[in-house]
C-alpha cells in the first residue's frame, strides 16, 4: 500500500519505496518503546519524495501499522552513516553554475530587483565557488 500511495487527509501520497528491513543496530531510546507482547514489530525502510506534515507517521498509521519510532537516516544526497546522536560533521555544498545558490535568488527565482537592478548580494554569490554550511545531522528518535 505504501508503495502505491496512501489517501490522508490531505490528499493521495506519492507512492514510496518502502521495504522489510531487519532490526537496525542503533541507540536505546530514551525513554524505551513500550514492548507489546501480543504485537509484533517490523522495522521499515521508506524513503518518500515529499514532506508533508508527519507523513510517515500518517501513512503508516492509515495502512493500520503505527509508527513506534522514526529515524531519519538522509535527506537528499546527504546521509546519516555513522554519525551518533548529537555529533555534526562539515559539508561542502557546490553552487550551480549558473549564478549562485538558491538563497541568491529572489522570491519567484529571479536574481533582480522590480526595479532592473541587481541585487546587493547577487555579485557576492555569483563570485563563490564553493558554499560552507554546518548543518546539525541528528537522529530523530521518539
């Protein structure tokens, strides 16, 4: 059903890859999952291509498997790997060459003014190769 779309509320998901995976070897949780006897428990791996407002839990929740702990293990090309709760690593991210990075570009992607004129931090973009950014990867674990 995932993999097909599920209906929310708010409308048709976009199909996801989700698979069967086994038991991950990750941290406890703080505090533990209530561990229910009579109910077994699967580990999954989805990966979607959207973000609605907690759409995994909803999805998983709508096909009747609610969701007891959600671990973000990427977002886009960046990958979680190795990295252990509260820990960062430095990432370089490459400015497209056509003329800065996204935050150079106005509301609607142009890169000027109503005016004509340029903005100021326009020449300052284009003139960067290279974007430094930290970007705290945390585990996300209830």
């Amino acid at each position: 059903q995932l993999q097909r779309g599920v209906v929310l509320k708010d409308g048709l998901t976009r199909p996801a890859r989700a698979q069967i995976i086994a038991e991950p070897d990750i941290w406890p949780r703080q505090p533990p999952i209530r561990q229910r006897a009579s109910i077994p428990t699967t580990w999954l791996e989805i990966a979607i291509r959207e973000g609605r407002n907690r759409q995994v839990r909803r999805m998983t929740a709508a096909v009747g498997h609610p969701t007891l702990r959600l671990i973000r293990v990427a977002i886009g090309e960046h990958r979680l790997n190795d990295l252990a709760p509260s820990q960062m690593r430095r990432i370089t991210i490459a400015s497209p060459q056509s003329g800065g990075d996204a935050s150079s570009r106005g509301r609607f992607g142009n890169t000027s003014t109503s005016a004509g004129k340029a903005c100021p931090t326009d020449s300052r973009n284009r003139s960067r190769n290279k974007r430094r950014i930290n970007l705290p990867i945390t585990p996300r674990g209830k």
